[in-house]
C-alpha cells in the first residue's frame, strides 16, 4: 500500500495494511453465509469491547447516525435532554434533539476544562433529564470527560448516560459493566465510529446499548425513525443473513479485522499505551514552547490541542509541516490560527510519534524558532519507559 503522508490528525487515523487487506477482498453477497459469519464475528468483537448486557449495533453510517440511534431510541419529543459539553463536538447533540423535537440544554465546561461538579449537581437537582449526553474524548479541545465524577451524578437523578465514544472506543476504557460509586451507575449507551481509535477507514455507525437503554426503547412504542430505529436491525444483529438495509460489506472485512487487532493487542495495554502516548506527546512538545489547550488532568489520551509560542503563523506552520509528509489538523472556533490538533491513537506507533516530533522540531526552527528535537524525542520515550508499546 503507498502511504504518502504521515496523517496525524484527530481521524481518519493511519490504517496498517492488513485492514486495507481486509477491505480489498473480493465482495461478497451480503446475505452470503459466509459474509454473515464475519459480521457476526464483528458484531462480537464489539460486544466484548464494550462488556454489556444488552445489544450492540454496527451499521453503514457515521458516528453521527450513532449519536441519532442514541437520541431518537431512548428519548421522546417534548422530553428534556442535558448536554454536558466540553468543546464544539458536544454540542452536536443540541442540534440532533432540536429535529426530532426534544429539548436540549447545555452545561458547557470552560474549553480546555471539566464541567464543573457542583453546578453539574445543582442543574440535575432543579431539573428532570431523561437522558444526559456526555463527548467521551472532545476532538476539538483534547478534553477526556471525567467519567468517574460524571456517570454517579447522573444516575443519582435518575437519568440515562449516553456516551459519545467517537474519539475515545478502544483507547480509553468504556466497559458498560463497571459500576461509578453506586452499583446501579452505569453507562448505558455508547456511540462511535470505525475511524479513529479502533483504525479503520469511516463508514460505520456502532452503538452499544444496555437493558435499561433497551427498556426505555420499548417504552416509546414507535419512534420518528426508519434506519435509526434499532428494533430494525435487532434481527440482523442477531443473524446477520437477514435483510433490512445493505451493509457495507467490505468495510465489515475490515472493521472485523480492526477488532481483531484490538482485542489481540488486549484492551488494558491498549489503553495504557494511548495514555502514555498522550503524556509523552504533550510533555515533548513543552520543548518547543508549544502548550496543551487541556492540563493533564483533563487532557484526553487520543488527541491533543496544542497552543502556538507567540509569533507563530498557523498556516506557515502546517504548511511546512504538509511539505515534510506530516499532516496535522488546525484548530477549531475562536482556537482556530492559535494552536494545532494532532492525533495520537489507533494504530499510531512510537516510531511514527517520534518522526512527528522530529519533523515539527525541524519546521519550528525553519520559521525562526528554535527548538531541540533530540530532546523532546528524549522526554517522548521517558514516558514509555515501562509501557507494553509492542503494536
């Protein structure tokens, strides 16, 4: 496969070559058993990624039909929804509930921070929320939602966790049988997407839904939905022989095979690499003057906004960059000419992170900077020290 460019940028993240394997076979009839075997097989991966009692969904769409299955299948028009949003990709769900009727409010975090918990707490008191939404990994500011001070408050007040997992599935842990502080917190739907994390080309909608996510679907009777209604696809996910749309079928290959390099990697390592990536990553670009939008606290292991040193030219930059092979994305709304986006997950390795480096060093000094790329490839490689980074 020739690869021109080193694409680090918040997704489509780097594909290795036996998924483009995997897409590149022949296609098959997609009621062929033998297709239906691997979809099968794909549709299993994803429930032991996502560990819940319920049922999970892989479709043709994006992590937007996703986001839309979450809405439209857990809540009624004329019911509140609230948004806990941590940047731009949050509020997305703003838009979704506004189509199909419902009423969404936000709790916005100041960008580069957590939502703050005792106003968090004190909305949920005042309020009655059938569902609350919350952007796992936000891909506009790098923030990592707290998860462990979200998912208890929520379920204190009754209302269901909806988890955007876009830029965060198969890199940071979202098991659906790990209970937060009471043992009825759960989370209970998880949306994504094939491109970023788990490293596969876009063009599937995944959504993990548990019982009381399946309860409150049975609870709407009919939704204003056709391809986003689950109880479409619940015989197909079932037995993937049966017919409702048509799915993509080379792209189940490869999100097969995807999960296969997943699961074998093992999700704990997984997650453990991505988080010493994203340290190391961070900590070396500190050399350069270059700040995270996010404090480590709350700095996500997937992706990192990265504030310019004063004087630097966005657009200089990232061109120079794109000369060199390396393609990093810019930065978003009021950001955006004041700081750079670069990914960090999927099938990412060290080697490429380290050439990373080394490249934005070179450009930095091009443009009048100075800047010592041995040593912040040094500082790198001292957060991985003890890491499983085999991959």
């Amino acid at each position: 496969m020739l690869k021109k460019d080193m694409v680090l940028v918040p997704g489509p993240t780097p594909v290795v070559d036996s998924v483009y394997e995997a897409l590149g076979q022949e296609t098959m009839n997609h009621t062929d058993p033998r297709f239906a075997a691997i979809y099968k097989d794909a549709i299993e991966k994803t429930r032991e990624m996502f560990k819940t009692d319920g049922e999970v969904f892989v479709i043709g769409g994006s992590g937007t039909v996703a986001m839309e299955m979450a809405i439209v299948n857990t809540v009624a028009a004329g019911e509140k929804i609230l948004v806990i949003s941590h940047g731009y990709f949050g509020d997305r769900f703003i838009k979704l509930a506004e189509a199909f009727g419902i009423e969404a409010e936000v709790l916005q975090a100041d960008w580069g921070k957590h939502v703050d918990a005792h106003e968090l707490d004190e909305k949920l008191a005042k309020e009655t929320y059938k569902a609350v939404t919350i952007t796992h990994a936000d891909t506009s500011t790098g923030v990592a939602a707290d998860l462990d001070m979200l998912v208890p408050a929520i379920k204190k007040h009754g209302a269901l966790v909806i988890l955007d997992g876009v830029c965060a599935t198969a890199a940071i842990e979202e098991d659906m049988s790990k209970t937060y502080g009471d043992s009825d917190a759960k989370i209970d739907v998880v949306i994504t997407g094939c491109q970023k994390a788990i490293g596969v080309p876009p063009g599937l909608a995944i959504a993990a839904f548990n019982k009381t996510a399946l309860l409150a679907r049975e609870q709407l009777g009919r939704v204003p939905a056709y391809y986003s209604d689950i109880y479409n696809w619940l015989p197909i996910m079932d037995d993937p022989k049966k017919y409702f749309a048509t799915p993509p079928v080379n792209l189940i290959y490869a999100y097969n095979q995807g999960m296969k390099l997943v699961l074998e990697e093992g999700l704990e390592a997984r997650y453990n690499r991505h988080t010493a990536f994203g340290k190391g990553i961070r900590a070396a670009l500190e050399t350069y003057g270059m700040k995270a939008l996010a404090n480590e606290e709350a700095a996500a292991p997937t992706l990192s906004c990265i504030l310019y040193p004063e004087g630097v030219d966005d657009a200089a930059f990232r061109a120079a960059l794109a000369e060199k092979g390396l393609i990093v994305a810019g930065a978003l709304a009021h950001l955006q000419g004041n700081a750079f986006r670069i990914g960090h997950m999927g099938n990412t390795t060290e080697h490429m992170l380290e050439e990373a480096l080394l490249l934005i060093g070179e450009a930095m000094n091009e443009l009048g900077f100075s800047t010592h790329p041995a040593k912040a490839v040094k500082v790198f490689r001292k957060h991985l020290t003890g890491k499983s980074l085999s991959h």
